[in-house]
C-alpha cells in the first residue's frame, strides 16, 4: 500500500519536532546547567559540536541502515538514542555530558536521510520544496517548544526536570510511529549487509555527493555558511542573554522560542517562494545575505533595549537565518540521482554539518579569549555575507553566459 505524501509529511515533522526538541533541551538550559556542574557558559559550544560530530559520524556510516533497517525504523531508534543521551546528562556529571552530547548527535542524524528518502518517494513535484520546507519546519519548531517548555520547567524545577520532559517526548514519539512503521519501511532493503556501514570508503561519501551534479558544491559550501550562523544562534543566544543581557531564564527561552517561531514560519514562507523562483542556489545566495544583516542587528541590541524590542529583532532574525533548510534539502533531492537520494541527503547534510561542527567551537574559543559575545556572532555574519557574495556572482554569471549561449544558437 502506497503512503500519501500528507501522512508521509506528518511523520516526518513530527519526528523533527521531537528530535529538535530533545537537541535543543541542553543549549536551553545551558546557564543553568554549567553553572551547577561549575562549568564556565560559554563550554555549551563545546558540548554543540560534540553533538554535531555524533550526527555526522551517523551520516559517514549510518546510511546503510536507513536501506536496512527501513527510514521509519531508523527514525524511531534514533529519537530513542536521543533520550538516553538525555538520561544520561540528567544524571548531573560533567564528565557523561560529553558523552551524551555525542549519542544524542547520533540520535539526530537520521532525520535527514531517513526523512528525505519518505518524502522524495511520494512528494507531488510541483510542491517538493514547500514540502521539504514544511518538515524542516519541525526543527526550529522544535527548539520553539524547547524554549518555551524547558526554559520555565528549568527554572521552576531544575535542568534536570526539563531533561527528563525531554526524554518523555522523545519516547513518546518513537511510539507513536510505530503503527506506521510497515508502510513506510515497505521498500527497505533488509539483505543489504550491515557490514557496509563500517567501511572506510563511507569516508568518501562527502566527495561522492559533490561529484553527483556541478550544482552541488556551492550549494554544500552556501549551507556550511548557513550552518555557521545558525548554529551560533541556536547554541548561544539563551546562554548570551543571560550572561550579557542579564535576563532571566524564562525570558531568554522566551526570546529564543521568537527565533525559532519565525523560523517555522520562515521555512515554509521561503520554500513557497523558492518553488516559484525555479533557482534554489541564487534564492539561498540573496537568503543568506538578508540573514547576515537581519542577525547582525539582532546581535547589535544594546543590553538597555526594552525586551520587547529583543523579541522583534529576534523573530526577524529567526525567520531569515533558520530557514535554508528545506530549500537546500529539496534541491539536493531533486539533483540526485533517484536511487540515491538517502546518500546525497547524507552526504550534503554532512558537508554543511561541518557548519554546526566548527562554529560553536570557534565562537566558545572567541569568548573564552575575548570576553566579548559580539565578536563571535560578528564572525558568523561576515563569513555568511562573503559567502553569499562570491556564489551570487558566480551563479549570475552563469546564468549570463546561458542567454548568451541562447542567442549564440538562435542566430541565423
């Protein structure tokens, strides 16, 4: 039985709401949670790349158990891995965190090829960026709930508490998918050998994706870009409101939860528009652009300014900065091959993790040897702006040299 794309959409959402969620939980909590392991603020950086480096390794190597096991089936394992990293955070020892960070970024890591392999398989293609849109949508729909759940649950309860809410849903939603998981997984490839997994020549699957259409490069290298500042973003704006702004807990998650709203809206706005502009990679070049100027006057609120005025800047911010996702994810799907689309999502999305790998690292260094919070975000900015300059132009430039090649051939 063949699933529609509307129940094929709400799974996957789902799953990416819940899977953010449980991401998200930590870098909410963070001024908290350092402070009672006696952990400087800024050490959630640290924590965020670690949980970047665990999805990755599940994108080198975990792409054959998609094939295996089944999407659905590696969907569900996978928010279950997430939970028991946060099990293992709530336990309140410095040296598990670390570790739990690794496995949640495990965890996380299917989300993107499993989901992009259900949805490539029964999108409409006149709709297929919306609708890629529309699921990426679960993810700062996901850090919204975390903002607003965590943050207040936190503060009233403990970090701890909030951990445990986490884990709750995290499991919850592996449940709930589990009468769907038939359908879904019809096509999987159980005789594929598990043993493929563990090859080193899954090291190469980033090259392999570059390879697979000339689009792809800038494409990777606009999402790595993209990555840097959001990643920022999403890491540190609790921990910097409440270290340079001195709001409370509540408050921070607050404004966070604006971001991530905006970015909801943003993904699904900003996909509709892509679907009619026809040109993902110079819709994500003008994108990035307006998000570097939009987050740098975020970044730019004084510490006076009225909290209202934080919220505004922040859900501008949010709606231009955390919504590339499912236009680069549809566009990966659509250049791909059809029989290797969980491979390209797996290799894209690895490239472009690098992004969330690197940036948190850079920006705790930054504050650890500045003192200033600006200057990281600053950076994050000025490398999306340049990036976003340089592909524009390349990409106007072909697209000059294509009309002149029209005419050239029109020509008597």
């Amino acid at each position: 039985m063949r699933v529609s794309w509307v129940a094929a959409l709400s799974v996957t959402l789902m799953v990416q709401t819940i899977g953010t969620f449980v991401s998200q939980t930590i870098p909410v909590v963070a001024p908290s949670m350092t402070a009672d392991l006696g952990l400087p603020p800024e050490t959630i950086g640290n924590f965020a790349s670690i949980n970047t480096l665990g999805a990755i390794l599940f994108l080198l190597f975990g792409t054959p158990l998609v094939a295996a096991f089944g999407p659905a089936r590696m969907l569900q394992i996978g928010t279950l891995v997430g939970s028991a990293a946060l099990g293992l955070a709530a336990l309140g020892q410095a040296w598990l965190v670390p570790i739990a960070s690794l496995l949640m970024g495990i965890g996380y890591g299917p989300t993107g090829p499993a989901g992009s392999r259900i949805l490539q398989a029964t999108a409409p293609p006149r709709h297929r960026v919306l609708i890629f849109s529309v699921k990426q949508a679960g993810a700062p729909a996901g850090g919204a709930l975390a903002g607003l759940i965590a943050a207040p649950v936190a503060a009233i309860w403990g970090w701890e508490a909030a951990l445990l809410v986490g884990i709750a849903l995290g499991c919850g939603v592996a449940l709930a998918l589990q009468p769907m998981r038939d359908v879904l997984d019809a096509e999987r490839l159980p005789d594929v050998p598990l043993s493929e997994a563990l090859t080193l020549k899954r090291l190469a699957a980033p090259v392999t994706t570059l390879k697979m259409n000339p689009v792809l490069p800038p494409l990777c290298v606009q999402a790595f870009a993209f990555a840097c500042l959001q990643g920022s973003l999403f890491n540190f704006t609790v921990t910097w409101l409440v270290e340079a702004h001195g709001l409370t807990l509540t408050a921070a998650g607050t404004v966070f939860a604006t971001m991530q709203v905006a970015g909801v809206l943003g993904r699904i706005g900003l996909g509709w528009a892509a679907d009619r502009l026809g040109d993902a990679v110079r819709s994500l070049t003008v994108h990035g652009l307006l998000a570097a100027l939009l987050s740098l006057i975020f970044v730019l609120m004084a510490p006076s300014a009225p909290w209202a005025l934080g919220l505004v800047l922040a859900f501008l911010c949010g709606f231009t900065a955390a919504s590339w996702n499912g236009i680069f994810l549809a566009e990966v799907a659509r250049v791909a091959p059809p029989d290797r689309v969980a491979e390209a999502t797996s290799g894209a999305i690895m490239l472009c993790f690098l992004g969330y790998l690197t940036a948190p690292s850079v920006f705790a260094f930054l504050v650890a040897h500045t003192g200033s919070w600006s200057l990281p975000f600053f950076v994050a900015c000025a490398v999306l702006a340049a990036v976003s300059l340089v592909i524009l132009a390349w990409r106007l430039s072909q697209l000059r040299a294509g009309r002149q090649a029209g005419h050239h051939r029109s020509d008597p």
